[in-house]
C-alpha cells in the first residue's frame, strides 16, 4: 500500500470515529493524560526549503476544568549525524568525498489546549518551537588514478529555531478506564527560519578562482530562488497513553 493510499485510510477511519463520536454518552474523564505519539504522518502545503522530520512525540495534560485540558509536547526529532558524501570537484569528474555531519534536527517543544466537544471529540490549539540545528561539510578529499588531495574548504550552514501553530480536531477514547487511544488531526502554519552559509577556504589552493563547491552552491541559490518562504502543513497524529 502506497502512502497516499494509507493517507486515505486513516482520515477514512478518522472520520467513522469522529461520526461515532459525536452520538457518544457523556461522562466524566480522569485529570491527567499522558499521550505517547510514535509516528506522525505529515503533508507539507506547498515547498519547504526545510522539513521538520517525524519523530517520537510525549504529551502530558492535565485538565484545570471540565472539558479543558492544557499540556506540554516533547518531539525528540532526528538524532545526531556523520556520514560521507560525495561530488565532483572539477569537469573532468574526478571523484571526490567529504565528511557530512549534523546535529540534532526537529527537536519541537510545544503548548497546547484541547477542548471537548463531546466524550470523545476534541478541538486543540498548538503554539509550539522547534529547535535549530547545524551542518557541516569538511575534508574534501578529491583523488584521480595519479594524485589524492585535500582541498582546504569547510562549509557551515546552521538553521534558526521556527515558531509554528497548529488547530486540531480528534478523537480519543479510554480503552479499559486506564488506557487511552488517540487520532488527531491538525493543519498549520510554520516559519520559514533563517539559513546562514559560513564559507571558509584558502584562495591560494584555487589560484584566485572560487571553489567549485561554492559556485555549485550559488547557483542553486539562483535557480531554485532560494529563499526560505513559511508555509503550510497538515499532519495526523496517532497516539496511545494512559489516564488517571
């Protein structure tokens, strides 16, 4: 099953509980929550120069009045990285690689307030953060069958923490008076953020002329005008926890 399809399905299920939802009793509904979200099925409206990776999220809530709950959400994100790429240094193509690493990425705190319409049905408003994070591209070692190099340039690019929010509509039901099954369904607004390119090299290596990583980078920042714009997404969420 491809993701569009599984896409289809879920929001298929969704709205049969959210239809059985809306004829459900009323009663009364432990204080405090604690919601664990494995994986997020996301959708970004339009391009985004930057994604927000799925990840493990932790919810905690607790309900200062009838039908209203205010909480905390923790997404871990994407764990640290290293790794080699590889390019091409020159026209001739002669293979070259370097050394990629990244810190952590996604990391997202949040606030939210849901809201029961009925037993089962929730509205939720989400005002949340998510971290920056850095890349950095070193040690570009370029070799021909006759000649090994490595070229003295360092790329650095960090990403700015993004302010995002979010409105939401869901269901969540108690499974055995302690145990709590959860599908949500939010659509948001998220912040571009800023990227910012450090570009350290020896111009006495390249005898005047720019590196061709660093023209390989200007021209794509011309042709893609690459220009970080805030957009729009859509996101389910499905989640199980415990009550009491």
């Amino acid at each position: 099953m491809n993701s569009n399809k599984f896409k289809k399905l879920i929001l298929f299920i969704f709205f049969c509980l959210i239809s059985k939802g809306i004829s459900a009793e009323d009663n009364e509904r432990k204080k405090t929550q604690i919601l664990f979200t494995p994986w997020i099925i996301q959708s970004d409206i339009g391009y985004q120069h930057r994604k927000t990776p799925s990840s493990f999220n932790l919810q905690i809530l607790y309900s200062p009045f009838k039908n209203i709950y205010l909480g905390m959400i923790y997404g871990i994100g994407r764990g640290k990285e290293e790794s080699y790429g590889q390019y091409y240094s020159n026209p001739n193509r002669a293979n070259a690689i370097y050394e990629f690493s990244r810190t952590k990425q996604g990391e997202t705190f949040a606030f939210n307030i849901q809201y029961y319409l009925t037993t089962s049905i929730f509205a939720s408003v989400n005002l949340g953060l998510e971290k920056g994070f850095t890349v950095k591209r070193e040690n570009y070692t370029n070799y021909s069958p006759n000649n090994i190099n490595l070229e003295p340039y360092v790329h650095n690019t960090s990403f700015s923490d993004r302010v995002f929010s979010s409105i939401g509509l869901g269901y969540k039901t108690e499974i055995w008076n302690h145990f709590l099954f959860a599908l949500e369904l939010q659509c948001g607004y998220i912040e571009a953020g800023k990227i910012n390119h450090n570009i350290l090299f020896n111009p006495n290596y390249y005898e005047g002329s720019l590196p061709k990583q660093y023209q390989d980078l200007l021209a794509s920042q011309n042709l893609n005008n690459s220009y970080p714009k805030n957009s729009f997404f859509s996101q389910i969420l499905i989640s199980t926890g415990l009550t009491f």
